[in-house]
C-alpha cells in the first residue's frame, strides 16, 4: 500500500472536511470533554438531539450519525478503550473502533475519513502503543478497501504529531 492515501496532520478535527470525522465518544453518546465535547459543540444542539435516540454503545462500537453543523457530512461516534493496563483486550478493542469507523464510511458511500487519537487523552491509551495500532489498522483496511481514498489521522499537538510521524516510518 502507499502511504499516499494516509496523512498525518496537527489541527482541529471540527474544521476538517473529510466526508467523516470520528469523534473519540463515550459509551452514552451524549457528549463529554476533550474531542468529543469539540466536536458535539461545533455539530450543534442537533446532534445531541439525535444522539439520545441511539441508546448508546459499547466499547469497541461505532455509530454514524450526520454532521450537522459539520464541514462533514457524517461523524462515527467511536467508543474507544479505558487503557487497564493492556490485559483487557483493549488493543482488539482500539482497532475495531479504528476498522468499523472505515467499513461504516465505506457501506455509506464516504472515501475519506479523520480521525482523532481515539483513547490516548483521558482514558490513557499509552499514545505509542494506540498510535502504532492506528497505523497498523487504517493500513491493512487501505489494502482492501480500494474505495476509501484518504484516511487522515488528526492529532491535537504538534509534538504528538512528530511523535506519530516517527512511528509511521
């Protein structure tokens, strides 16, 4: 695979116009802090309208929803996992956040998604560990999903940028 269709790049998730954004959420759904609150106060009071009428989701589980007020026009609520130490399956979990956001982009007609460091800020997902397994996941769907034409991995700092540029090889 080229890493052409892969970018890496240190902004503001909400102002990107990626057909999808994905928002790192919490299992309600219904908003919090770090890029979930971002992204629910930049969607507008629809999207937490909408979002009661999901019933939530688990860990490891993906929601599409629009994106209102959005550049984008959707956003997959990705329920990443609470980092315990690494004996959870919380590696098996990151990447089906990472794997569904891509298929549920795909079956709705989307090519290009952004993502956030899904789990890395206040749910402690060791940021080396959660971004290796990003690249890992995004490339292998790359491979076989010849229809998602950019995935684009958005980080919040300039230094968690060059720290993940570095993993990328």
């Amino acid at each position: 695979m080229s890493d052409e269709r892969l970018r890496l790049l240190c902004a503001d998730i909400t102002t990107l116009d990626d057909d999808v954004i994905v928002n790192a959420a919490n299992a309600s759904l219904l908003g919090g802090g770090g890029v979930d609150g971002a992204i629910h106060r930049a969607a507008g009071r629809e999207l937490l309208v909408h979002c009661r009428t999901l019933g939530g989701a688990k860990t490891g589980e993906v929601k599409l929803t629009p994106g209102f007020k959005l550049k984008a026009k959707a956003i997959a609520h990705a329920v990443g996992p609470v980092w315990n130490g690494g004996g959870g399956g919380e590696d098996a979990l990151l990447e089906s956040c990472y794997r569904r956001s891509m298929e549920l982009a795909v079956e709705n007609g989307f090519s290009t998604i952004a993502f956030p460091a899904i789990s890395t800020g206040v749910y402690r997902f060791p940021f080396d560990r959660a971004t290796r397994l990003a690249l890992k996941t995004i490339r292998a769907q790359l491979e076989k999903e010849p229809k998602l034409k950019r995935v684009t991995l958005c980080f919040f700092s300039e230094r968690d940028l060059a720290e993940a540029k570095s993993l990328a090889g």
